[in-house]
C-alpha cells in the first residue's frame, strides 16, 4: 500500500507541474510569434491541380536539381515533402513500395499522446517522455484541426476492477488533461458500474468498481498519409511511388573536400527505367530501413533502430460499441491491449516483440492467440470470442530508436532523432505517427542547416488543411445523397474518406440501373466501397491491386475474404483505367492474393484451419454423414460445383454465380483439389464447434438441403384426402 501512495502522489505532483506548462501553453498561442505563423500559414495556397504519375516521373527525370529529395513515402516521408515544399523548397519524395505500404497504414489507429509514456515519465521522473507526451499532445491537437474528415475524437475507457485503483487512474488521466492544457480533445471523467455497462454492455460486469474515460484522436492512418503526400504534390512536390533508391551520389565539396551527398540513382519498379536524380540534401525517412539506406552511405556505420512488431486483429463491429474504445493497461505479460471500433470493425491489439526487418511482416499465430485471450478477459460471457471471428490481422513494423542502456522494447519510448551523417544524409528516425508534423519540422530545420538551403519561410504546417479538409463539413454527405443519387452509407464512407474531394469521386461512379441508389455500384455488398473508388484511386497514384484494395480501400485491413470476393472486379476496372493486358491483370491478382494471404492473415487463417482435430460426438459424426450424402447424391464419396449449384437452386437461389460457387468450394476445400470430401467437411464442422471458424457457407447449404429433404419427404407421407383435415 505504500508504494501504491508512493505512486499516487508521484502522479498528483505530476498534475501541478501539467498546469503550470499548460498555462504556457495558453500564453505561447498568443505570442506574436505564434500569430506571425498563423498569418504565414494563410498565404500558402495549393498551386495546381493533381499531376498523374507520368507526369511526376518526367518532371523526376528531368536532370533539374532539387533542394530536398526525400526517401521513404511514410507519414514521416510525406511529413518532410509538405513541410519543405509549403517552405517554398524544391522538393521530390520516391517510395520504393507504395504511400503507407509500411508500417504508416499498420497502426493502432489512434491519434494520441501516449497515456502509458505520461505514466512512464512521473512515476520514473523521466523529463525526455514527458517532453516526449507534451510535443504529441499537440500535435494531436493539431492533426484534428488539419484533416477534420479523417480523424474523430474517440473516447476511451479504462475499466477498473479494484476499488483503489480509480483514485490512482483518475489522477493520472487528469494529469493527462492538465498536460494536453488548451490543446485538450475533451475532458476525462469517471463512470459508475452501472454507466460504464450502459455505454459498453459488452464488458464483463463482476467485480467491476466504475471506469475512467478519456479521449484521444483517431484517423484512418493509410488515407491519411496519402492525403499529406497529395497536398504535398498540389503545393508542387515531385513524388512518385514504386521508385526505388538503387544507389546514393556523391560529390566533392569544395569548402571541406570531403565527399557530400548530391543526388540518387533510381529505379522504377513498374517501368524498370533507371535514371540519376540530383539534389543538394538527401533525407532518409524509410522507417524499419532506416539503416539499410544509412548503409548504403556508409558501410560502417552501427544501427540506430531496433524493429519491433505490433500485430493488430479485427473483429465484427458487435464485438464493441461504435462510440466507445477499451484500454487494457495490465495484460499478462505488461503490455497495452486496446480495443477500437473502426470503420463498423472492432481493432483489437497490439503485440510488442522484437523482430527482424521485411517488406512483407506476417502476423503469427501465437500473437493473434496472445490477443483473443486477453480480451477474453474484458468480455461478459454472452461475447463469445473466436479465433473464427478474426476477420483479418496484420503486423507492423514500428522503428523504435535503440538505446543501449535499456533492454527490452517495450521500455523503449517511441521518441525520434534527426541525425545528419559526414556526408550531409539527413535521417530522421523513430517517433510516431501523431507526431510525424514535428518530426518533419524538425528534419527540414536540420536539413536547411546542414545543407545551406535558402527557403522562402519557415515552417507553417501546424494547421494547415490537408487534401480533402477545406469544405468538408460532418453533414456533406446529404448532399452526395440528395444531389448525385448515392446510397446514404456511401455517401458517409465518401465524404469521411475523401473530403471535398468526394464529389470528384461520385462523378466517376456508374449508374446502377436501379430506382436508388442511382449511382455507385458496390464493390462488395456488404462494404460501402464503389466502383468509382477504383477509378478515382488510380489519380491518388494507385498502381497495383494491392495498392488499391489496402490503402485506396482499406477492404483488406477490414475482411481478407471480402477483399479476396472483390478483387476480379477491382481488377477488371483497374485493367479498364491503365490498359494492362490480359496477362499482367492475372499477374496483378496473385500478386494480390498472395499479399492477402500472407501479410493480412488469410493464410493463419487456413493453416489453423487444417489443424483442428475432429471433436465431434458420433451422434453428430452422423448427423452430418447424412447431410454430407444428401448433397452427394451420385455416391461419388465427394461434393463438386455441379452438386453445390444444384443444391442452391433447390431453394431459390438459382442466380448465383460460378464465382460464387467457386469460394464456397474454396473456402473448405483444404486440399485445393477442386472438391469437398467428407473428412474435409468434419473438419470445418469440428472447426466451427470449437469456434475457429464463425460460419461456413458449404455448411449452411448442406442444412438448408437436408432440411429440404425431410419436407420433401414428409408431404408424400401425407395423402390428399388426410391433407384437407376434417373429423
């Protein structure tokens, strides 16, 4: 207990000294010099329209010479190019994948300070985490205000389940508040038992004391970092993506002699032309990679990042409410589990473990178990969590900064340093993604120095409206509605997902043929994602499948299945815009289903699948036997297309379609051998028992089709004359 007050008045001090900057804070946004960059930031106006990605590679190969080039198309990346074009710096970014293709769309989501690292830096009077806090705590503010449509205020809650814990978390979220000073979301509060089920009914209720609730930001990280890298590109920024750093130039510098940095060698992927790009500063904003482009200056030099995977898992949108997120502080091994609801999903992570670097992370098994089993923990026993629930999961990267007096990842806070090389190689590392603005600020201040650089202004990125934000209002979308003819859950997805840009977006759309909705045929029916999307996301750069189905859409990080189910269409269109043959659309679609596979969980999800022993009782063994012949009707020992469409045309449904036929097939066909046999339908039966798998489609028709039968057979017993009734 007294460490437990140690602690308790360690965070109330906290409080005290939260104010004290707070009240600076409220001072500093009235300080001349705060309304200088106010008044700066006003006169930057975007200069043109969005160039096509032709053009951003012919003004790339042009032999001119930039001010900035920037490796790595990340939050951190896109950061930089904004922040040095809106400086009036000429600026050009390559990215050797796509924008966001790393760990910049594989986040938590949240736009936040870091409640734990705020907790971190009082209890161990750490100054660098607190100042660590304050800095995102703004930036925080500042990401809300610069892309209302992209990001949300979320309210969090902090159930507790031991009575002296609420006076100790009460403390420390306020102290959270005191920090955040005017740039606060809203104010935290406490809940009584019976509120905190009220707005969260899902959470366990026994031993429940009260919750704390407090509010962070929230965004759709991909579409966000594409939105900075396209107002970059409208301010006049050469970017392109699927350009790759192939070698780093060099000159003689003829104040020192030494060999400085002028310019890269690239490649791009998707042309394979090669050429020389020439610039006065090179800056490295490649995130986990950051070292091997250090490297690729100087051979020698020892690694700053220390790699650390995070896996994230979504789940169907009932398992939370749509208002309301969860924090876990105290898992079983240390670690913070949030629990988000996000685009209608539920995200449930993340895990911390060191790992090795790769373009291609794979979430694990063991990691996806690791949070099922702790959000058990959280839920009544009417939530039954199943591994067949997981709709998709993925892992991200995150590039802590090492330091060698700490051991572990997890005491690694997620600060960044900017470091400038012998040769001139500018490289900002670390940090996060709420505070990728500041980091940017601070890499073209260090850039500007190193390289004698001359720009028009300084930085006047705080606040600046980002693509999409200028005449987004909350209630567009009823104009999408009652102007254009859009479905009302497209015209929300539109209007948060693009901003003003939505009404370009609809214009793209087909009619649909029907009464309402008058445009916008759906990619898949049960995501607000259409056709014109496609069309729309090939102007924002997109150049392959997977560049459209994750960070166009954000289908894949939302269902695997679904994005499996619309990716021909997706396909199709794609082929339509960019003109590819036959042989590069089948290309693009493995390509795309081997990312879906491997880097978005379907292929855990199969594996596991496989796995499942047969649990079944022999009442239910033969059961299903009897269901299984029902649909074999020619005794051939397995079930083939021909006896799936028969069987579906037997009640009703005689337009589905031979794709759709195909992934009911496909979906238990373990073997991949074009047909179901009977161990291969006990194993999916065994599957959904024991609650790895949520549903199956080949099972729901072998029911239905049993059920059919036993009526079938129940109307001969009964004659016409017993039929009519009667005494």
């Amino acid at each position: 207990m007294a460490s437990r007050l140690r602690r308790f008045g360690v965070t109330a001090a906290g409080i005290a000294l939260g104010a004290a900057l707070s009240t600076y804070a409220l001072q500093h946004k009235d300080s001349p010099q705060y309304q200088v960059q106010m008044e700066e930031m006003q006169r930057v106006r975007r200069k043109r329209t969005l160039p096509p990605r032709s053009e951003q590679i012919k003004a790339l190969q042009s032999g001119e010479e930039y001010d900035v080039l920037i490796i790595g198309g990340g939050a951190s990346g896109a950061g930089c190019a904004l922040d040095a074009v809106t400086r009036g710096l000429k600026t050009a970014l390559v990215e050797a994948d796509d924008f966001a293709s790393g760990t910049s769309s594989r986040s938590t989501k949240l736009i936040h300070g870091g409640v734990r690292y705020l907790q971190k830096a009082i209890l161990g009077l750490d100054i660098e985490q607190y100042r660590m806090v304050k800095e995102a705590l703004h930036e925080r503010a500042s990401m809300l205000r610069s892309a209302p449509h992209l990001t949300r205020p979320l309210p969090i809650m902090l159930p507790v389940y031991t009575w002296w814990q609420i006076p100790y978390f009460w403390v420390g979220i306020k102290a959270y508040d005191f920090v955040a000073g005017d740039r606060n979301v809203k104010s935290s509060y406490y809940l009584s038992r019976s509120d905190a089920l009220e707005l969260f009914p899902m959470l366990r209720g026994d031993k429940l004391c009260g919750a704390i609730v407090y509010y962070d930001g929230q965004q759709d990280d991909a579409r966000m970092n594409l939105a900075i890298a396209l107002t970059a590109a409208r301010h006049g920024a050469s970017i392109t993506n699927h350009v790759e750093v192939l070698e780093l130039l060099k000159k003689k510098d003829a104040d020192s002699g030494k060999d400085v940095l002028c310019g890269a060698k690239v490649r791009d992927n998707i042309s394979k032309k090669e050429w020389t790009i020439k610039a006065k500063c090179v800056i490295n904003a490649t995130g986990p990679f950051t070292d091997s482009i250090r490297k690729m200056d100087n051979p020698t030099v020892k690694k700053i990042c220390c790699p650390s995977s995070g896996v994230h898992i979504v789940l169907p949108g009932y398992y939370s409410p749509q208002q309301m997120g969860l924090l876990d502080p105290d898992t079983s091994d240390g670690r913070v589990i949030f629990f988000l609801p996000w685009l209608n999903g539920t995200i449930a992570g993340t895990t911390d473990s060191p790992c090795e670097v790769t373009r291609t992370p794979t979430p694990t098994e063991d990691e996806i178990q690791f949070i099922l089993s702790e959000i058990k923990n959280y839920l009544n026993k009417d939530v039954d969590v199943r591994r067949g629930d997981v709709l998709s999961a993925w892992s991200g990267i995150r590039p802590l900064v090492s330091d060698p007096n700490k051991e572990d990842t997890q005491s690694l806070a997620r600060n960044h340093i900017v470091h400038v090389s012998d040769s001139k190689l500018v490289t900002i590392a670390g940090g996060k993604w709420t505070t990728f603005r500041a980091m940017a600020e601070h890499t073209i201040d260090a850039a500007i120095k190193a390289c004698n650089l001359k720009p028009e202004r300084g930085c006047v990125t705080d606040g600046l409206w980002i693509e999409g934000a200028q005449g987004w209002t909350p209630t567009m979308y009823i104009r999408l509605v009652q102007d254009l003819g859009l479905e009302v859950e497209v015209a929300k997805h539109l209007a948060i997902s693009y901003g003003d840009r939505a009404f370009a977006v609809a214009k793209l759309a087909t009619l649909t043929g029907k009464r309402w909705p008058i445009i916008g045929k759906k990619l898949h029916p049960e995501f607000p994602y259409i056709d014109a999307e496609v069309r729309y996301g090939i102007r924002e750069y997109a150049c392959t499948c997977v560049d459209m189905i994750s960070r166009r859409l954000r289908l894949s990080f939302l269902n695997v299945q679904a994005a499996i189910e619309a990716l021909p269409m997706i396909a199709d269109i794609m082929q339509d815009e960019l003109k590819w043959s036959k042989e590069e659309k089948e290309r693009q679609i493995k390509m795309c289903e081997h990312f879906l596979q491997t880097q978005m969980g379907h292929q855990a999800n199969r594996t596991l699948k496989e796995k499942v022993p047969i649990n079944l009782s022999k009442k239910e063994v033969d059961m299903y036997v009897k269901r299984f012949e029902t649909i074999d009707k020619e005794k051939k020992g397995y079930v083939s297309i021909t006896d799936i469409k028969r069987a579906m045309k037997s009640f009703g449904d005689a337009e589905v379609s031979g794709e759709e036929l195909h992934d009911i097939l496909k979906e238990i066909d373990t073997n991949m051998n074009g047909q179901v046999e009977l161990e291969e339908y006990l194993q999916m039966m065994s599957a959904i028992k024991s609650g790895f798998v949520s549903h199956s489609r080949f099972a729901a028709v072998a029911e239905q089709e049993e059920i059919r039968k036993e009526q079938e057979r129940l109307r001969k017993q009964i004659t016409i004359e017993r039929s009519g009734g009667g005494l």
